[in-house]
C-alpha cells in the first residue's frame, strides 16, 4: 500500500491526505509521502498487474521453493491535462478549486502524470469529486499516449451536467422512510447508485466482495422500489444500493442467542451496562461467551451475560457460529514472515518443514473496498500465508 499510495502522491492523482485517508487503516504508524521517492522517482506503481501477479499460483511441488518478486513499476510517460467543466452560469464549486493547479469562474485544471495504457477508476472520487446536485460525465481515465498533442499533454474533459429534477430521485410511491435507521453490510460484491432504477452511467462507487469482518457497512433510512420493481435501500447520503438479501443484510444479530465468539482481530470488550461505554474487561480473538439474553436498543443489539455484563451484537465482531481456530501449523514451502498482514514488509524466511503457532487470523486490505482480501495468520513477529498450498494446519 505504501507504493500505491506513493505512486499516487507523486503523480498528482492523490493529495497526501487522500492517501492516508484512503489507507488509514494500514497505515496505523503514519506515513511518509516520499518514503519511497528513490524507488518511484518518474514512476508508476501498476495496480492492475500487481493484483494479477497477486492471484498467481505456485508450484510447491519443486523444493526449495523460492518466490523473487519485482514490484511492476512502469515509467510515468504521460501528463494528462484534466479541465473540470460546470454549466454555464455556474461557478466552479471548492470540491474542483482545492486540488487543482488554477481555475477560473467555471473551469479547474489539473495535471496528472501516468503510463501508456494506464486506467485509473476514481472509485473514491478523488480526482473526479462528486458534485451534490451535478453527475460528472466520467468516473474514470485512461492515459494514452497517441493523444498527447503538440504541447506534450494529453487533454480531457469532465463535464459536470445538472440532475434532472425529475428523475434525480424516487416519486413518494418509490419511497419509504424506515421507522428505524439501521445498518446493513455487503455479502457480495455490489455497486451504489445515484438513483432507484440502476443505470451503468450513474454508479458511485464499488465495493467487492470481503469478508464479513471488514465488508462495507452502509446506514439505510429507506426503502424504495424501482420501476422494475426491484427492492432498494436508500442510504444516508440520497444514494441506493439493492436490498436483495443475497447481497446485504443487517449488521446486528438479531434473536435469541446462547453463545457468541469473538471473531474480530482487535477483539471486543464486556461493558457494564448500556450504552457501551463503562468497560469491565478485553475478550481476545477466538474467546466466547455465555449469553442470557438480547437487549435491543433502535437496530443494535447487545447480548447480556450471566454476570449481568454486556456484549455487543455487531457481526463484524462477534458470530453465534464457532469458527475454526487454527493454533498451529507447519510450512510445506519456504514462506516468508511479515510485518504487516499486507504481507509488504518481510521479517525473516521461514524454512519448509517449521512448524509456527498461530495466534490468531485477519485479512489483507481490510478497510480498503475496492481490494479483495486474503487471509493471514497472525504469528509471533507478525503474519504469514494461510494460503493451503504453502502451510499445513496441525491443530
């Protein structure tokens, strides 16, 4: 991450706070925008081939097993001249004025450098902001070499258009308001809409499929139907996503429960009373519990204790279902130990036949939405593969 976030830096793509916004949960420790500036200088990271060579198998049945990987840099031979356009009469709102290079009443020009070939998809609308009222006429860029013109830039265009009133969001009959506010989390890989009737021009943002520990959590406060009689969630911010439950579900067990497990990294806390916040003690991953009963509070719920402590029922925390623990394992494969369950920053190199303690699991590219995840064990130092054609699980 910290060369995705590097790369993107010194292009220009992203501003330093946009970088650690975007990888905040990685980069517990802070960091350096030019921690890699003699490794990068007039580069670029290549995203697309990274996450290619990270799908890639290998062949374990040759011994030593020994994995030499160079990060695909590619040189950064193209600038990009991007104008933000608004309507006429319409002067150029802060969200285009504060990263750009200049702007005038009703334009903001920035410059962006890339590879030939490179597609960048502003899922976070970093570079291409999203104007509350306005729909940009691009979510994404792609840097071509053949239209750099006679000024050694390549020029494009983002042209914000006014919503149409009438159909920048459902009609009354569409539309319901929830009782309750609640909130529900992704199951699958989805898409959030600009409006009811999903269209491929107006989505928003994607999110792929995580695992449920760090799967997107999004704050519902209707309900909507589309014309073609599709079940939607109106979220918080006027957006929708679908409310098919193959798809989301509530965040919150709901019901009677007799026992929870913790199943987040980071643990959870037994709390005195409610709200949550008079803490007794620290449940570590894998820990359970023995439960009485559910108190509901709106859409959370807690779970009481026998010792009249309380849990909570977030099920990106804790699971009514027992998962496998796995407290040992033994490598089939040379494997490397990390630092970071990015596996970015290697330790040491662990031989084929050690056997290592586990004390526990998670996820790459946890709070990252647009990045698949793979699971780690966390081990004494840091973490390692749980990937089963390189580590055997011994109990």
């Amino acid at each position: 991450m910290n060369y995705m976030a590097a790369s993107n830096f010194q292009n220009k793509i992203w501003t330093e706070l946009q970088a650690k916004e975007m990888f905040s949960s990685v980069f517990t420790d802070g960091w350096d925008p030019n921690l890699n500036d003699w490794e990068l200088q007039g580069q670029v990271f290549d995203v697309d081939q990274f996450e290619q060579d990270m799908k890639k198998t290998i062949d374990t049945t040759t011994s030593p097993v020994e994995v030499n990987y160079v990060l695909p840099l590619k040189a950064a031979d193209v600038s990009m001249k991007i104008t933000y356009k608004m309507p006429a009469g319409v002067s150029i709102p802060e969200e285009l004025v504060a990263n750009a290079d200049s702007s005038t009443t009703d334009t903001a020009i920035k410059t962006v450098k890339g590879f030939d070939g490179q597609t960048y998809v502003d899922t976070p609308h970093y570079l291409i902001p999203e104007i509350k009222g306005y729909t940009a006429s691009a979510n994404q860029i792609k840097f071509d070499q053949k239209a750099v013109g006679s000024d050694g830039t390549q020029d494009v265009t983002v042209t914000y258009t006014k919503n149409s009133t009438k159909n920048s969001v459902a009609t009354p009959s569409e539309q319901k308001p929830v009782k309750t506010l609640f909130k529900v989390y992704g199951k699958q890989g989805l898409y959030r809409y600009q409006h009811v009737d999903f269209k491929k021009a107006e989505r928003l943002h994607h999110y792929v499929k995580k695992n449920r520990m760090y799967a997107p959590v999004f704050d519902v406060v209707g309900t909507a139907t589309s014309k073609a009689g599709n079940p939607r969630y109106l979220l918080r911010d006027g957006s929708y996503i679908t409310a098919k439950k193959a798809f989301v579900n509530k965040l919150y067990w709901q019901g009677k429960q007799s026992t929870l497990y913790v199943t987040s990294p980071k643990g959870t806390n037994l709390y005195q009373g409610m709200p949550l916040t008079d803490k007794v003690r620290h449940l570590k991953q894998g820990s359970s519990v023995q439960v009485v009963k559910m108190v509901k509070k709106g859409y959370l719920t807690r779970y009481q204790l026998a010792d009249g402590t309380y849990i909570t029922g977030n099920k990106q925390l804790v699971s009514p279902t027992k998962p496998k623990v796995v407290t040992k394992i033994k490598a089939k494969a040379n494997i490397n130990l990390y630092r970071d369950v990015d596996l970015q920053h290697r330790i040491k190199r662990i031989a084929k036949g050690q056997t290592v303690t586990v004390k526990g699991w998670d996820y790459s590219f946890g709070g990252i939405t647009g990045m698949t995840g793979s699971k780690r064990y966390k081990v004494a130092g840091g973490y390692i593969t749980a990937n089963k054609a390189l580590v055997k699980i011994l109990k």
